[in-house]
C-alpha cells in the first residue's frame, strides 16, 4: 500500500470520532505501530487537528474537509466492473445512471481504459426494468403493492405486500416483502409477476415486520449470520 493511501486510510478512520489506538490501525493496515505513530507525527506536523499520544489513542477534532479522491487503478476497476453489472440488470433509472457514473470514470483513468476481465453480456428485459424502477420506488417510499404473482406450480394469486428488500442472483432478481395475505414474509421473483402496481397506501415498518427482522430468522434457520441471503423462493 502506498504511504498515500495509507494516510488517508488513517484520517477516514478518525473522522468516525472514536477513540482510535495505533494497534488497531497497525492491525488494519498490516503496519507496524512504529509505523502508525509516525503517520500520526506527519499528520499532525501538517496541521490536521488530532488529539492523542502513544499507548493512548487518537481523535480528530473539529471539521476538516478532505481534497478530491484519487483512486487507484485497482479500486477504478472495481468501480467499472459494478457499474457494468449494473447498467446490464437493473432497472432503467439507475442503469441510466450506472452509464453516466461509467463515463465519469473512464474519464478519470489514468493513461487508458480499464481492461476489466468482467464483462455483462445481455441486458435485462425492458418490462423488467420498469417494475424495479416501481419497486424501487416503492422501498424508497414504504408504499404497499398489488401485485399477481404465479407460483413455482403455475398458480396465479393477487397479493398486497410490503417491499423490503431487492435480491439479485444473476439474471433473477427476488424481492422479499411481508405478505398481507400470509401473514409472514415471502421472496418473489420478478420474473414471475404477471402485474405490479402501487395499492395507493403507505405501511409503516414494525417490529416484526421488518427486513432485519427477517435476516434474523435466516441467521437462526442457517446457524449464522449470511448477508443477503433470502430463505426458500416463494
């Protein structure tokens, strides 16, 4: 890691405002602490206001306003392969806006564009990306849909539900929600609603009801923490 990098490592770690010892940081950057205190010398010689001493820890006081990023040709690559998966399959507004935030980047890359090994062939059908963009602005808005929905056996009902959370598994997209006609949360996939529409409401999330709630349930089904993983498709 450069020393560049390594320093302003350092300061986004201060500006949490915690207590901050130079052993974790040392752990973290996979430095030495010897290491650490004398970035924390620099830093301070150049007039960052941190507060602290050896064997103590370190906080930064007071506001400071950090100059322009500059990433390095690794963390670019990360960038562009993101927002190509992200231009092929989702819905329209944000693939609109994953191709704008893709030229930004290209532009800001050093001596030539990026050879990604990561490429997303196809794109997501049209009436695909326009229910997540309603779906998407629905969790943005905690609004119930009316939706009809075909089961893994052919079987067609009407439910009002509560979007949660969007789940992408490559080239399927499931949206897990609380299910009013259930009574308990349920995992949809996209491809498989016939309609989807606003039912004119808002929810309010309780307890019980909630995405983390149901994470917790997947945690204690599975044994352990799993981030992002649903329970069986609906």
């Amino acid at each position: 890691m450069r020393r560049a990098d390594r320093l302003f490592r350092i300061v986004q770690k201060l500006r949490q405002g915690r207590l901050t010892k130079a052993a974790d940081l040392a752990r973290e950057l996979e430095v030495s602490e010897r290491t650490v205190y004398r970035d924390m010398q620099e830093l301070m010689s150049n007039g960052l206001p941190i507060e602290g001493e050896a064997g103590v820890g370190y906080l930064l006081r007071g506001e400071l306003d950090m100059p322009p990023l500059a990433f390095t040709r690794e963390e670019l690559e990360a960038l562009v392969v993101g927002a190509r998966l992200i231009r092929a399959w989702t819905g329209g507004e944000l693939s609109t806006a994953a191709a704008q935030a893709l030229d930004k980047i290209v532009a800001v890359m050093p001596d030539a564009k990026p050879q990604s090994w990561l490429f997303a062939p196809g794109q997501m059908p049209k009436l695909w990306r326009k229910r997540l963009d309603l779906i998407q602005a629905a969790l943005n808005d905690s609004r119930v849909l009316l939706v009809t929905y075909t089961d893994a056996d052919g079987k067609p009902s009407q439910r009002e539900i509560w979007p949660l959370g969007l789940f992408f598994w490559g080239k399927v997209w499931t949206l897990t929600a609380w299910c009013e006609l259930r009574q308990d949360f349920r995992n949809f996939r996209l491809d498989r609603f016939e309609n989807v529409k606003s039912a004119g409401r808002r929810f309010q999330p309780v307890p019980g009801r909630r995405l983390d709630d149901y994470m917790a349930i997947v945690a204690a089904e599975c044994g352990a923490p799993i981030p992002g993983l649903p329970k069986a498709l609906s």
